[in-house]
C-alpha cells in the first residue's frame, strides 16, 4: 500500500476512499449484526450470524485503518471513530428499517390476498343480487329479500360491513380486514340461502363451496 501517499501524509482523495470503504462496512456489518439478533432464529443462531457480520465488518475496517495509521496516525484515528460511530448508529436504526421492510412485505401480501378476495366479493354481490333481480329467484325465495328473516338481517350486515374495505372503490387496497370480512360475507349469503332453502347445487355461476 505504499502508493496510497509518497508524501508521508493521506491526499484528501485516499482519505475520502477509505473512509467510504470504513463507514460502509461498519454500518452493514451492525445491521446485519442486528437483523441476527432480532430475527425469528434462536439465540444461538441468532449470536454465531452476529459474530460472522462483525468479523466480515472488522476484515475490512481494521486493515484500512491500519494502513492509514502508518501513513499519517491522525487519519488512522478519524477512522477509527467514524466506524464506531457509523457502526453504532447503523446498530440504533437497524430495528426501525427492519420494521418498515417488514411492513411493506406485509402491505404486498395483504393486497395479492385483497385482489384475491375482491374477486370473491364481486361474485358474491352477484349471486346475493340475483334474488333481488331475477323475478324468478325473487319468487321462488322471497326470504333472501326479507330482512325480517335472521340470516337475510346478517347477510345485509357482512355486505355493508365489506363494501367500505375494499372491492370495487379499491381492489388492490392494503387493509387487512377486507378478506376476512367477505369470508364472513360469503359464510352469511350460504347461511341465507340454507334458511330460505335454496339448494347450492341447483344454482348457476360462481362456485358454492362455502355453502
């Protein structure tokens, strides 16, 4: 490493280079260090991935730091100090990125499922709406109208309880709550269909698995 000075001194260059190189493996090596520890593994799992992060952080750190003390001591120091405290402050934020990185790969999942459930949610709106549509349906099952009825009063409740959540206004929305109210939709409008007596296998269209 003899060309990094002929002068017996770090051109500002040099020092600028190593102490990108210093900071930048410190920091990782502490949020790697901390992403172990935190990380659904156990203890000792998670321990001996820490210990791999802060040797593959100090391989780098030291030998720079080394090199630039037999070059001019003051820079050897400053460097020193800027990857303990780039590596303390990557250690203090590492939990709150591994909370936002984790809430968007929650958000992701939720709308896939949400896009999924806005599907069942238009076939289910279909198939409620065939008995206020259809003269026949309407004939043949006027309890599915009637919200005097028990199950027709709770199937009203798990359509109006779905709609503002997602579905048409927003079918790739991130709110958690939106599948599992149109499993509770698609649950009441089988429940509905029982009691008004209406046989699932007699029924056109959409899949009536849930019934």
């Amino acid at each position: 490493m003899t060309s990094l000075s002929q002068s017996g001194a770090l051109a500002a260059w040099q020092f600028l280079a190593l102490a990108i190189v210093v900071a930048g493996a410190a920091s990782i090596a502490a949020y790697l260090a901390r992403k172990h520890l935190t990380a659904d593994a156990g203890a000792s799992d998670g321990a001996d991935g820490a210990f791999w992060d802060v040797f593959a952080g100090l391989a780098v750190v030291v030998p720079a730091v080394v090199v630039a003390s037999f070059t001019w001591p003051w820079a050897g120091l400053a460097l020193g100090m800027l990857a303990a405290g780039t590596a303390l402050a990557a250690f203090a934020a590492a939990p709150r990125v591994l909370r936002r990185q984790e809430s968007r790969r929650a958000g992701r999942t939720t709308r896939l499922v949400n896009e999924a459930a806005a599907a069942r949610h238009k076939a289910a709106l279909a198939r409620w709406q065939r008995y206020e549509l259809d003269p026949r349906y309407a004939i043949d099952y006027p309890a599915m109208s009637d919200p005097r009825q028990p199950e027709t009063a709770a199937l009203i409740r798990a359509i109006r309880a779905a709609e503002p959540l997602g579905g048409r206004t927003d079918p790739a929305g991130a709110d958690a709550a939106y599948a599992p109210a149109v499993d509770q939709l698609e649950r009441a409008l089988a429940a509905a269909e029982r009691a008004a007596g209406v046989s699932p296998a007699g029924l056109p269209g959409p899949d009536h698995a849930h019934s």
